[in-house]
C-alpha cells in the first residue's frame, strides 16, 4: 500500500519486515515487525528504508525543523 507523496519524487509505504530490501542497513535494534520504504517516483526503486520507529522520529524531526525559527 502507497502511502501519499511528495513533490520531492518520492512516496512511502509500510511493509512486513520480511520484505525489507536491504535488510544489512536497517537500523533497528527495537524488534519492529513494520518497515516503512520511500520509492522514488523516477526509479520506481525503494531509495531509503527505515523502521517503524525510527521513521516516526525522523517524520518528528522534519516537522520540528520546519518549525525552528531561522535566524
Ligand atoms: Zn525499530
């Protein structure tokens, strides 16, 4: 299941953890059984891969830098 996207050129999905595609590069020590993968809109190519947590923190992150004041 394709999750929205963004003009950037990407859109999300969630995925079993079975079906990680470079399951080497995962950073995930908290035993998640959900993936979530970003495809590229051009390459139809899963570019970036990371568990369910460590996705909701980064999603967290990006909207806490959006909303630093810039100096
Ligand atoms: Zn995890």
């Amino acid at each position: 299941m394709t999750i929205g996207g963004f003009q950037s050129g990407f859109s999300a999905r969630k995925v079993p953890r079975a079906e990680v595609k470079w399951e080497q590069f995962l950073i995930c020590s908290h035993g998640c059984e959900e993936v979530i993968q970003l495809i590229s809109h051009v390459s139809g190519e899963v570019e970036f891969e990371l568990c369910k947590i460590e996705a909701e923190r980064m999603g967290n992150v990006l909207l806490a830098a959006v909303k630093t004041e810039s100096c």
